[in-house]
C-alpha cells in the first residue's frame, strides 16, 4: 500500500460547496449527489472546512413526511451560517501522498474522508473510507463482476 498514491484512489471532480453559499444548498449538495461529505471552498476554492450528513442531522433535524420521507426546511436551514457549523482545519492531503499515509489520518483520527489539494489547498479530489474499501476490492477480486 506504500507504493499506491492517492491519485489512483481519489474520487474527482468532487461536489463541493461555497463558504458564503446557503445552508440550504448544503442539505440539496449530499441529498442530490447521494454523497455524505461536502469540502467547502473559500473565496479562492481553497479548503476552509468540511460538512457532513452527520454534522447536518447534528445541526438540524428532519421531519418525516406521511411516506417516511426525511425532508427539511429550507428557511430554517438558511438561518444557519456554514462558516460557523463546518469543520475546521480540516485535515488534507495531496495526490502523491501514499493511500497508508490516508488509512492511518482516517483510523487514528476517525475520519470518514480526506480531502485532496493541491500546493495552494484548491480542492483536486476526495477519498473516503468507501472509495478505499472499493479500490482494495478491485485489487482483491480484479476478474470479478462490480455491483
């Protein structure tokens, strides 16, 4: 695993979301894109911190609609400042960092993911324990037929 890099790991191009943008968008960003980790970016797509489904179940709850639907409101939600709610410093790393350099900040810290940057901190790309678990899947079982 020392000799994989994480380019070869990351997932690209990533869904991510504006320091200023609404909390809202957040919420519409993991809901739409079936994703749990949203990297937000500063004014120069820099990382400034992170968001998660967790954090957003954390922050606000859901109701639950006759059908059994999770459903927020989006004004409610718009009271809230992402600034102030994402995590933050978010822990990075770059692409021709090895993926055990990866595995070791998710176990020890227990990190869902790591975002990807570049020298400047731009986001390039993001890995997460699932993107892990299905690249040594690959390795594993290569002749296999994918899900």
């Amino acid at each position: 695993m020392k000799s994989i890099l994480l380019r070869e790991v990351m997932n690209r191009p990533v869904a991510s979301i504006g320091i200023h943008e609404a909390f809202s968008k957040v919420e519409e960003k993991l809901r739409n894109k079936k994703i749990r980790h949203l990297p937000v970016l500063d004014e120069e797509r820099r990382v400034a911190g992170l968001i998660s489904q967790r954090d957003l179940f954390r922050i606000v709850s859901p109701r639950r609609t006759e059908d059994g639907e999770e459903v927020y409101d989006p004004a409610a939600l718009d009271r809230i400042l992402l600034a102030k709610v994402m995590t933050h410093p978010v822990v990075t790393l770059h692409a021709e960092d090895p993926l055990a350099a990866a595995v070791k900040l998710m176990s020890r810290d227990k990190l869902g993911c790591i975002p990807i940057v570049d020298a400047e901190r731009r986001l390039l790309g993001i890995v997460t324990k699932t993107d892990i678990l299905k690249f040594l899947d690959r390795a594993f079982h290569p002749s296999e037929t994918r899900f």
